[in-house]
C-alpha cells in the first residue's frame, strides 16, 4: 500500500476488512509508480502538501474532540438515568447485528429494485489517490481524490473518480458512478481483440493489436485493466512523457470501446 498517505491506508484496511467478501478481488496499484512522482516534486509542491496535511490534520483532531465530548455526555446522561437518542448513534452504539444496510459505504453495494448490479462479480482496482487544493481568495479548500476501475473479466468494466473530504467520502461519490458509467464491451471467446486498437487522450497513447498468445509485459496498471476486461488475445503498448493516470483511463476506454466480436466485424466488413 502507498506509504506516503496514511490516511490512504487507513481507509484502505477498514474497507478491505469490511468488504473484501463482498468483491471478487480488490487490488491496490497506487503505489506502482509513487516512488518517480516523489522524485519529481518541487520544493513549492512539497510545500503545499505539507500545508494540505498540517489542515487535514487539525480536521482530524477537531473530529476526536466532538467524539470524545459526545462519548462523555452519552456516560453522564446513562449515570443520570437519561437518555437521548441522538447521543446513541455513534460508531460504537452501532454493532454489527443493528447496522443497518443503508450506513456508510456498503448500502451501495446491495443491489436495488430492478438492478443486476452485483459487486462479487467484479475485481475492485484502486488506480489513483491524491490530495487536491482548490485556492480562493478568501480560503484554501483540501479534498481527497481517488480514481477506480472495475472488470468481471467478461467485458463488463467502468470506471470512475471520486472526490471528497475524506477518502471514505470521495469512495462513495466514486462508488456511485461506477455503476452509473458501466460499458459491455463485445468479446468473442475464441479471439477476444480480432482487430487493432488504438487511442490516444492527451499525451498519452494506446495501441492494443490482436495475438493469440496473450503478451502484458509493459504497463502494469493497463494489464491488470486488459485482463479484468477480458481481452486475453492481445498484446499493448502504450506512449507517454509524464505519469497521468486520468490521460491513461480516458485512452484506455476509447480503446477498448471500439472493440467489435469477429461475427460483427464479418457484417461490417461483408
């Protein structure tokens, strides 16, 4: 996991530990390429980031001060004999038995009426998470951003970012349009890529050309992506001056968008 964010990790453990039986798999790929991003830092965005986290900080610290002077007015109202229910509805007062499914970020993950939606079917990838600084004239906003992808490996993907005070916050803005953004990509079993693929969303390009013999070797975020497709007869490559991951998820779905099964390139093509 990334170490430069304990927050990051954190959130990450706690929902691993409360949903990792809810996904087929969940993967983190937010550390593979932090170490060069770190190195290529100036010394005003170090700066910057150490302001954002000294504010992230002080929020955190205000938050266990309310939760500390709430957990107290909750024991001295239980000695008095009194009690008010809006001083039960904290974390602990909740157990695992009366938690209802409509709390934090599991009430999206059962499907509604009419939804075939199931998060078991499909492999949960962490692509990105960053700190973001929106700067007005009379304040400093920080947010927390995260990037994620899903696949079934079946060609049903999506994709999706997510921004927020926090990074359970920004999970649930991103969890909401992921399944809002979900592509069927059309694949045939016996060549899943039967043409060559290619885009390209700002400096960052993508070729993906059809092969028997699967080869992933390059990227290793976009082979995770291409096998939790579903695209098994392909070989990439991909082109790109600096680390963008949002340039590298546009391309990769225009890419892979334009796949076609080989009956329908045969009507196509005649």
């Amino acid at each position: 996991m990334a170490k430069r964010d304990e927050s990051f990790n954190e959130f990450l453990r706690n929902f691993k530990s409360k949903n990792e039986q809810g996904w087929a798999n969940i993967i983190d790929l937010t550390q593979e390429e932090q170490e060069a991003k770190l190195l290529h830092k100036t010394p005003e965005e170090r700066k910057s980031e150490m302001t954002m986290l000294e504010e992230f900080r002080r929020r955190k610290n205000l938050e266990r001060y309310y939760q500390q002077v709430k957990k107290q007015k909750l024991a001295e109202a239980t000695g008095a004999g009194q009690r008010d229910q809006t001083l039960d509805m904290d974390d602990e007062a909740i157990t695992r038995e009366t938690q209802y499914k409509s709390s934090g970020p599991e009430r999206f993950f059962t499907p509604g009426k009419d939804e075939i939606f199931n998060p078991a079917d499909f492999t949960l990838i962490f692509i990105d998470s960053d700190s973001v600084t929106n700067v007005t004239a009379l304040n400093r906003v920080n947010a927390r951003r995260v990037l994620l992808f899903i696949g079934n490996g079946n060609g049903v993907i999506s994709y999706a970012m997510g921004k927020g005070e926090d990074y359970e916050a920004a999970f649930e803005i991103a969890f909401k349009k992921l399944r809002q953004n979900l592509v069927c990509i059309p694949l045939d079993q016996a060549m899943s890529v039967p043409q060559v693929l290619k885009a390209r969303h700002n400096d960052f390009r993508i070729q993906i050309f059809p092969q028997m013999q699967p080869n992933y070797w390059g990227h290793p975020v976009v082979w995770k992506m291409l096998t939790h497709t579903g695209f098994f007869h392909c070989r990439f490559t991909v082109k790109s001056r600096k680390r963008d991951p949002y340039s590298m998820i546009y391309a990769y779905f225009q890419a892979v968008t334009l796949n076609r099964s080989q009956e329908e390139l045969a009507l196509l093509t005649g």
